[in-house]
C-alpha cells in the first residue's frame, strides 16, 4: 500500500493581507518535506469559486512548482475537471504533458466533474449532463495526448479540427488515469473505464473491503478501457494528524478536520452561500458541534473513516493494517485544515514517516512485482474486450495553409 498526499489549500476566514501567499508557501514547503521523508504521491485538488474550502483552482501550477522543489514523489492531479465548459480537452491534453516533461514522468492524471453548484453554475454548466461532459472531455484529451495528428472530432460538447498536439508526454502511451469516487457506483464506473478510484470520501476499513472487491471483479469481468492502458489503483482519503499522545493528536487535528468537513457540505449540501461575503468559519463557529466528525465517531458511524488517522504512531499503524488487509492501494492523507498549523502538519509527517510507514514502505515494495504482474494481465484482457478503436481518418491532402501560404516571394513586411 502507497502513501499519498492530498490538498485542497483550506483557508477559513477571517483573511489578513498576505495569508493567500502565507498558506501557498507552506505547502511548498510542506510537499518538499513530503518528498525528503519518503512519501510517494501528492494529490491537488481543482476547484472554483469555493472560498474557505479550498483556493486550489490552478493545480497544474502547483504540480508544477512541486515537480521543482521534489525528486521522486508522484503528482497526481487530484482532479483535473475535464467537462470541456471548464477545459478545453486539447489544452488539458498540453498541460499534463509539459507537467509530465518538466517532471520527468512524474505525473498521475485525475479526472473528474464536479457536482457543486458553485463551479457548476459558474461556468454555466448543466448538472444533469456533467457525466457526459466528462466522458467526452476524458476521451477527446486522451486522443490529443496521443495521436500524431490528432485526426480531428465533431461532438455534442466540443469539437476540434486535425492538428498535432505538441509536447507528448514522457509516459507512454500516457500518465496513468484515475477518476474521482465519491460513491460505488463511481468506483464501478472506474473499473469498468479501467480507470485508477481516487475515493475521496470518509469510508472505513470494512467499506473499502467491499468497495475493493467490486472494483477488481469489474476490471477482471467488465472493464473496456476509456484509455490505451489500465490503471488498476483503489485509493481511500484520510484525516492525518500525528502526535505522541492521542490527547495532543486530537488537540492539533480535531478541530481542522471538522472545519474540512463542514465547508465541504456547506458547498455540496446545506450551505446558503453570498460570494464574498459569507463567512463559513463563523457559521462552523456556531453550528459545528452538530456536525462534527468525531461526534458522529462516537454515535459509532465508521469510526476509523473519520477519525482516520488522527492519533499515535501504535494507533495510525493498526488503521493503515487494516485498510492494507482490506487490499487498498494507496492511503491519501489530508492534514492542512482548518487553522492546522504549518509547524504541526511538518512534525506530523515527519514522525509518521519516521515509526509508522517503513515498514508498509517495505512491503509494498516486496509486493511490487506481484501487482505490476497482475495488472499486466488485468490490461490484456481489458484491451481485448476494447478491441480496435474507430478513428476519423485524415485525409493525406489535408493542411492548414497560412494567410499568404504560396506565396514564398512575397516580402511579410
């Protein structure tokens, strides 16, 4: 099992001058420290217009000045939405490969769509065909990342003339592919796409039992995959706060990792939101008791999916046992939350890596050969099943003639 990190750049108000800059600077900082320490993914979120909850709407900047302050820690894009009302698939499609380059083949591709009215409506995007939207954003990206020339297409959401999309990416035949889960039936949907679960929601170790079950019979039985390859990877989320005693565990993480949760249903569920005026802190301020993770822990309601990994190494050690044994292939971590200081995510990361993770570092890649082995035999069987793809085909005579194509004597100025 693999150790990620995740980031949504969570940022309560009330707002000083310089707190943006304050926040983003730290995350660098904590990644760069991340990557020291032995760490094997970052994940970044996209999102827009969601203040408080999370300021991360450009991650392919953020990757990038990760890709230069790290070394070996894989950049996964945690997600890009790729509805084409929020990206063009060609310019997704450049993105990821540059960001592939100037890391070396580092980069992990999340895609996804969205589901909040904030984002959705801000770019005047109907909910109800987003599942759509996505696939053909998905698709029409993976074709620009791959063809040489991309040999044009005409859809329902965008449509793109024949041209060569330029840089390739490192990784062939492209990064590995993931979509954002946030139910089962979206982990089916995965693994019938042969896609990589980025489970972005609380679930506990019992859950992830059947959740993991399902995904892989789906790769085995159903999957044809969106991509040219399969990425058979179920991840799962998970609060991080870790201290000597469980008393200053809690102290340091509880309070952030409720805020984390409270702003994210203010924006999915419940919350009556005035841009730029809404204060989200002081509603959680006043109304957060109700709502908070560890209650809900206490009424017994999948203890180890909310209070995660907030505790003592002994006590995170037993909840990533158990998530290992339930086949999850990578544990995400969040610990910038709330007002979580930077101070104390760094010495959380830094004891975890010390008396926790050697020793899942030391069977995951025991366990290396096995996995790759496997899923080399999932990919043939998914391809099979996909068999040849359909593409337009370029007529030979086709060119994009300039203005004063022809004219090879006559002076432009």
């Amino acid at each position: 099992m693999k150790i990620g990190l995740f980031y949504e750049h969570n940022l309560p108000r009330p707002w000083n001058e310089g707190d943006e800059l304050k926040l983003f600077q730290e995350v660098l900082e904590q990644v760069e420290l991340a990557d020291k320490l032995g760490y094997q993914y970052v994940w970044q979120v996209e999102h827009h217009f969601l203040e408080e909850y999370a300021h991360s709407s450009a991650p392919e900047v953020l990757l990038s000045a990760y890709s230069q302050r790290t070394k070996n820690i894989r950049l996964g894009h945690g997600i890009v939405q790729t509805p084409p009302g929020y990206n063009h698939p060609a310019r997704i499609a450049e993105r990821i490969a540059t960001l592939d380059l100037v890391s070396n083949g580092r980069v992990e591709f999340g895609t996804g769509e969205s589901s909040s009215l904030s984002e959705l409506g801000g770019f005047n995007l109907n909910g109800a065909e987003k599942r759509d939207m996505w696939r053909e954003g998905t698709q029409l990206a993976i074709r620009y990342m791959t063809e040489t020339p991309f040999t044009g297409y005409e859809g329902k959401y965008v449509s793109g003339p024949a041209r060569n999309c330029v840089p390739k990416p490192v990784q062939k035949p492209h990064p590995p592919l993931w979509v954002a889960c946030s139910q089962r039936p979206t982990i089916h949907l995965a693994a019938e796409n042969g896609m990589g679960a980025l489970t972005f929601s609380f679930i506990s170790s019992e859950e992830a039992k059947h959740w993991v079950d399902d995904y892989y019979n789906t790769l085995e039985n159903q999957c044809i995959p969106i991509g040219k390859v399969v990425n058979p990877n179920i991840a799962c989320v998970s609060p991080l706060m870790c201290a000597k005693t469980e008393e200053e565990a809690i102290a340091k993480g509880e309070k952030g990792v409720n805020f984390f949760g409270y702003a994210l249903a203010w924006f999915y569920v419940f919350g009556k939101h005035y841009p730029g005026r809404t204060s989200i802190w002081d509603s959680y301020e006043t109304n957060g008791d109700q709502f908070s993770l560890f209650r809900m822990q206490q009424l017994n309601q999948a203890p180890d999916a909310i209070r995660g990994c907030i505790g003592t190494p002994d006590q995170i050690r037993e909840v990533l046992k158990r998530y290992e044994e339930a086949g999850v292939d990578q544990i995400v971590f969040f610990s910038q939350a709330g007002y979580n200081t930077h101070e104390d995510i760094c010495e959380s990361y830094e004891l975890l890596a010390k008396e926790v993770l050697p020793e899942f570092w030391e069977r995951d890649a025991a366990g290396e050969g096995k996995k790759k082995a496997r899923a080399e035999e999932l990919n043939e069987k998914a391809l099979a099943r996909k068999g040849e793809e359909e593409l337009p085909e370029l007529d030979p005579d086709y060119s994009i003639d300039s203005p004063m194509a022809g004219q090879m004597g006559t002076s432009f100025f």
